[in-house]
C-alpha cells in the first residue's frame, strides 16, 4: 500500500492493491493445490519462493502504478503457490491425533515470524527506503528456496 502510494496511485484507489493481489491469490491457489496433489508439493514451493523474489524485484524497480500493480499480481501469485501447499504440508507430516496442535503451532510460528518481519521490514523502510525493503525481502526469499532446496527428501 506504501509503495502504491510512493509510486503515485490515488489515495481512494489503494483498496485496489488488495483486490489485485486477492484475485490473483484465489485465481492460482486451487490449480496449484490440485496439481501439487499429483506432482508433489516441494517444486511447487520452491516456484513459489522463484515468484516471490520476481514479485518483490518488480515491486523494488517500480516507479509507477502500474508496476507496483503488476509486482503485486505477481505476490497474488506467489500466495496461491505457497499458502495452500504449507498447509497441504502441515497436514502431510502430522499425526491425525495432533493435527490441530501441529497447526496451532504452525500459526503461532508464522504469526510470530510474520510480526519479527514486519518490524525488520518497517526500519529498512524508514532508514533506506522502499527499494531495500523489498530488495530484503527478495533477499530473505533467496535464502529460503536455497535452503529449501538443499534439505534432503
């Protein structure tokens, strides 16, 4: 919403941010799911971090409405490759007995992370600006699809 604004759309136009990332999030998410039924959920992930690097990249370089839109369809995106499959993930790996904890946990865990992030993110902003922020975040993205991608099946 910030960088929409920096990047200059109107103020009564920001609530578009949301519809954008929303409609591209629901649009994605069940093929995504569907087809990590049958190809399995770690590729899928990992493209799912490939799009969030993309998405912040563009959202970093944008210096226009239009490309903060574009770099945000694309986060959309990233949401329907990522959201389904962790909880596809949690559900996979647990116990049917402990299921509900072993979301509990993974909510208490994201939330937590989700909150450390936005306050890392809120310092970047004001001490170097929007380009760093998301620059981080690509970053941080890097860094997780590279882990991902060297632990063991």
């Amino acid at each position: 919403m910030l960088k929409a604004e920096t990047a200059g759309l109107a103020l009564t136009l920001l609530p578009l941010v949301f519809v954008v990332m929303n409609i591209t999030y629901a649009a994605s998410a069940y093929p995504i799911g569907k087809l990590s039924d049958r190809v399995g959920r770690r590729g899928l992930l990992a493209i799912g971090c490939a799009v969030l690097i993309a998405a912040d990249a563009v959202i970093a370089l944008a210096s226009g409405p239009i490309m903060v839109l574009i770099g945000v369809a694309i986060w959309g995106l990233h949401m329907g490759f990522t959201q389904g499959l962790f909880a596809a993930l949690v559900a996979d790996h647990s116990p049917p007995e402990l299921r509900g904890t072993a979301f509990g946990i993974f909510h208490l865990t994201s939330g937590v992370a989700l909150f450390g992030a936005s306050l890392l993110a809120g310092v970047l902003w004001q001490q170097l600006g929007a380009a760093a922020t998301f620059t981080a975040g690509g970053v941080v993205a890097a860094l997780a699809l590279a882990t991902l991608s060297s632990v063991p099946r």
